[in-house]
C-alpha cells in the first residue's frame, strides 16, 4: 500500500508518506547531507523513522491538510526524498521544505518538486504566502528557492531549530 497521491511532475510522484516507507525515511534522515543542511532528527531505527512518519508529515495532513510528501521517480517508482508543505513553529506561513539522497542531487528534482508543491499551495490549496528557510550556507537549496520565484528576505531565528536560518518569501 503507498500513499495518496497528491502531485505528478515531468519526472515525479509526490504522496503522502506512510509508515511503509520508514526504510526510505530512516535512510534519508541518517545521510550526511541531511544532517548537515538539516540537522539530526534523532531517527536511528525503523521504529523511529515510523514515529517520525507518524507525528510529522501525518500529523500534519490530519491538522493542516498538507505535510512533506514522498518523491518517487515516475518511472522506477524508486523513493528519492521529501517535499512538501510544514507548518513550524515560530512561522506564521506554510514552509515550502524538501530532501533528497545525495544521490540525486544536481538532477532538478529538488527544483522540479519545489516548482509543483508551490503552485500547489496556492491554485489547490488556496495558500496566498508560502515561506521557506535553509541553512545560510547551504548555497544549493538557496539556488532553488531563487529558481523557483522565491525572494530572500534575510535571516530568521526559529524556537528549537538550531541557529539562524535564511528566509525567503513568495
């Protein structure tokens, strides 16, 4: 059983993740790119990755109608990362927010995804402002929020994220 599906892109299937996925999810949390640019979620087993599927994204599809959705190649179906819509604390708007295995970097599909899921919030969802933030230093996710129409407007500090991240705004 796989999740709703919520979006297709040229190349992708975004849906809603399930605790089926936890293998993927353990994975992606535990890689070094995502630990880097992300931080550590403390996941280290498939029992928490479920509870991460669980109390994350589909927590937030029952409280807000949308969460991050899992990426899967249209053609293989093969699970390559996360994108979707958050809802965090300290950020009055949806946060446009993505991850993919290191993998697959530099192909697009962090641009390709974060292109539908910001149309999406605002033609399906109705969403009239759409924020994202990022690791100031993380040059590559900085160069798809520009991409995709998003202006920076400098630095926030948000409750139990770790240090200051950049802004951006639709």
């Amino acid at each position: 059983m796989s999740g709703v599906e919520v979006l297709r892109t040229e190349r992708l299937i975004l849906r809603h993740l399930s605790e089926e996925d936890a293998p993927f999810i353990l994975e992606l949390l535990n890689s070094p790119g995502f630990i880097d640019n992300i931080g550590d979620r403390g996941v280290r087993d498939l029992e928490g990755a479920r509870r991460y599927v669980t109390e994350g994204p589909g927590a937030s599809y029952q409280k807000h109608g949308y969460g991050l959705w899992l990426a899967v190649l249209k053609d293989t179906g093969e699970a390559i990362g996360v994108c979707g819509l958050v809802k965090r604390d300290g950020l009055e708007h949806a946060d446009v927010g993505y991850a993919f295995l290191e993998r697959t970097w530099g192909k697009g599909y962090a641009h390709e995804a974060a292109a539908a899921t910001l149309a999406h919030a605002r033609d399906a969802i109705g969403l009239e402002k759409v924020v994202a933030i990022t690791a100031p230093g993380n040059a590559g996710s900085i160069a798809v929020l520009l991409k995709i129409g998003m202006k920076a407007a400098g630095t926030i500090h948000l409750p139990n994220h770790g240090g200051e991240s950049a802004y951006f705004t639709t």
